[in-house]
C-alpha cells in the first residue's frame, strides 16, 4: 500500500471546507484557463498558417521556374515549352511530368546563382514524403484599366493554358466558371476578382477594356467577365485576373511554345526547400532558374513565422501563470498541515516520504486542471471549426474566420509538458517541509 498516496486523499478529502479548498479551486481554474489558452492558440495558429499557405501555393505553386534573364514575372524572358521535365511540350498525351513521386533525392550544395558551371558543388542526399504532383504553364502581361471614378491602375493578366489545375481556384469562384481553354480558338473570356469587378462596375457577361504599351505602342484588348472570385488576398486580387495564355503570347508575339515559366506543385510542404534545390540543381538546364515562392514573397512567410514567436509567448505566459498558482496553493497547504508534518516526522517519516504527500495533492489538482483545461479548449475548437463564431477582417488577415486546425501530437505535447514541468518546479517548495522541526510543528495551530 502506497502510505503518501493514501494520506494524499485523506487531506484532500478533509480540505472541502477549509480555506485552503478555495486556494485549490483557484489553482484548477488557472491551470483549466491556461491549459484551454495553449491548446486554442496552437489550434488557431497552425490553422491561420495551413489557411494562408494552401491559399498562397494554390495560386502560386510551390516553385517556380523561368528564364535567367528574367528580372520579374510581370516582364519575363521567354522559354520554350519543350523541355525534358514537362511532358506536355513533348508528348500531348501525357499528362504528367517525369520527376513525379520522388522518396529520396540527392541535390547539389547552393552556390551563387550563376556559378553552379564554374565550381564543383557537394552532393547532398535527403529523404522526402513525397515528390512533385502537377506542373503547368504561366504567362504574364502588365496592362492598365480605367476604374469607375477615371482612376488608371495596372492590372497582371496571368495567361493559363489546358494545363491548369482548377480544382483549387473552384473554391473562390463565388459567379460564372472556368474558363474554357480546350477549344482551338483563342478565348477572349477572363476571370477577375470581387474587388477588380467593384472598381470597374462590371458583372458577369460584362466586357471592358485592358490597355498595354508594347514597343511604345498602346494596345486595347477587350475581355468578357467569365468568373468573379475572391481569394481573400488582397494584393493578388487587387492585382491580378486569369485569362487565355494565347492573349499573352499574342500580345508579346511569342510563339505558342513561349511561356514565362512554369508552376511546379509538391506533394509536401515540408519538402519545398530539398525539391527546390533538386530541380535547379539536377532537373533545369543551364538556361533557367527556380526558386521557391518563399523566395518569391519573403514577406509574406517571414509574417506567418512570426505567428511561431507568439504561440511560444502565449505558451509560456501561460506555463508562468500554472506554476505561479499551484506554488501558491502548494504553500498554503504545507502552512495548513504545519501540524501534520510535525507529527509524521516524530513517528519518523523521511522528508522526502512527506514530501510526496504534497506532490501527490498537486498531481490531483494539476489532473483536474488539465482534464478540464482539454474539455474546454477542444470544445472550443470543434465550435470554431463547425460554425466560424469568431470572424476577422479579410483584408488585413486574408481570412474571414479564424481558422482552426487541431494537431493532436501538439495537444498531447502540450499536456506532457505542462505535467512534467509544473511537478518539477513543485519541488522546490516542497522542500519547505525539511525545515519544519516536529516539536515546534506539533504546537503549531
């Protein structure tokens, strides 16, 4: 029979109605708010970060390739669409490119951009979860459209072919469709965003008008509203509209095997920096570049990161504040069995046996807690999650509504942690007890 573990309950059940009962009950609320706090905050930012993400690599890809000499993807330099790791400029049939479920790669150390040829670079293996799933083509032209109130604003008209992967940008069509590139004849159709479709006072089946300067020569073209979508984000929808690729090789005078680039799409996220690496180093010949889209809009992903630094805060304040409670209500209780110790330490108990004793209360009040502290937080998540009670302005936080996304190896992490480490620092003031002499303690009312 476990001797502390019994005198545990034994005080525990005889503390109801002392004072000390209240000092426990505050220490449970703390640690339930605390524990409520970490799970919804993990839940919130891993929610907000796979939201912007998905919709960032969705529009965008996960890599990119173009030109060497392209200094923007607004003006690009032009490349053929027969290369080796796109199927579909050699063979109309297949539908996929030939670096498709990669499980280990081996990629070369990064040199400077340009000196891959005149150095021998090291040789680097690494493991991935997946490989590369889609590749497409893309085109862009800068043009200028007149808004309702005669204010001029440059608009990117991003060409997209019959390759184009629109499961994704269904989900942000909010009118009309997609547009219909498998016919031979160029389609004059574009698909714009809310806000572009406000400025300019246009509704589906509308026309207007898109003006470009090539070679000093002002160029008018003419598009049909296909589709109105809304992404959230408020610089791509401000800036950009899909429309054929053809317009954009005829407004260039490119061949119809000249693009921009191409848009690669991955399996894993987490394997965007190792395959990133691969296909500049060992897939594109000495003529194109790649770079990752974090390459691409540092700014945005340096943000998103950010979001780490305030879960790390949250956690710890939180952390501070359970142990802060359960060092004040462990206090308590030693002061109140002051009377207690005095007599087990005559009949000759050890310290430490003593000691448990306290440490076994605190485990109880830390379970209770944190049992409590999980039923909350959970609850609150799988609310959130179903019914969106908490919205947020889009245009600033490129969501409607605080996405949640449970990881259950945070919540787990999260609940051993708190355990291990409020026990740990419990120790200390248990160590009250070694100075408390029996004969003083046993008169000690």
């Amino acid at each position: 029979m476990n001797l502390e573990y019994f005198i545990a309950k034994k005080v525990a059940s005889s503390t109801k109605n002392s004072f000390s009962s209240k000092i426990i009950g505050i220490a449970i609320l703390a640690i339930t708010i605390s524990m409520a706090v970490m799970i919804i905050a993990t839940a919130l930012v891993a929610g907000f970060k796979n939201e912007i993400s998905e919709k960032i690599f969705g529009f965008w890809g996960h890599i990119h390739i173009t030109h060497f000499q392209s200094e923007s993807a607004v003006e690009s330099y032009p490349i053929s669409t027969h290369q080796s790791f796109y199927a579909k400029g050699n063979d109309p049939d297949v539908s996929v490119d030939d670096i498709t479920n990669i499980g280990q790669i081996t990629y070369k150390k990064e040199w400077p951009r340009l000196s891959r040829w005149l150095e021998r670079p090291v040789e680097t293996t690494a493991k991935t979860k997946g490989g590369i799933r889609h590749i497409q083509v893309f085109a862009n032209k800068a043009g200028i459209i007149k808004t309702n109130n005669e204010v001029l604003e440059g608009i990117i008209l991003k060409g997209v072919s019959n390759d184009y992967d629109w499961e994704f940008f269904r989900k942000y069509l909010i009118e009309g469709d997609i547009l219909d590139l498998e016919n031979k004849e160029m389609s004059r159709e574009i698909l714009i965003s809310e806000s572009s479709a406000k400025r300019l006072e246009v509704k589906l089946g509308d026309k207007f008008r898109v003006n470009f300067v090539e070679n000093g020569v002002q160029i008018i073209r003419t598009f049909k509203v296909k589709g109105i979508y809304n992404t959230g984000l408020a610089e791509y929808d401000k800036k950009f509209a899909l429309v054929d690729i053809r317009q954009i090789q005829r407004l260039n005078s490119w061949d119809q095997d000249q693009v921009s680039g191409f848009e690669v799409f991955i399996d894993h996220i987490q394997d965007m920096d190792p395959l990133g690496k691969y296909v500049y180093y060992n897939v594109l010949g000495p003529e194109l570049y790649s770079s990752t889209i974090k390459d691409i809009y540092p700014g945005i992903f340096s943000w998103l990161n950010l979001q780490d630094v305030n879960v790390r805060v949250i956690l710890s304040l939180m952390m501070i504040v359970a142990i802060i409670n359960m060092i004040t209500a462990l206090l308590i209780l030693i002061l109140e069995r002051t009377n207690m110790i005095g007599i087990l330490k005559a009949l000759g108990s050890p310290n430490w046996s003593i000691r448990k004793i306290f440490l076994y209360q605190a485990a109880f009040i830390i379970g209770v807690g944190m049992l409590l502290g999980n039923i909350l937080g959970l609850l609150f998540c799988f609310v959130q999650k179903n019914y969106g009670l908490i919205t947020l302005p889009e245009e600033a936080y490129y969501v409607s509504v605080a996405p949640i996304e449970i990881s259950w190896m945070a919540v787990i992490v999260i609940n051993i942690m708190t355990i291990v480490i409020t026990l740990l620092v419990l120790l200390i003031p248990t160590y009250l007890v070694t100075y408390i002499q029996p004969v003083k303690a046993i008169r000690f009312k």
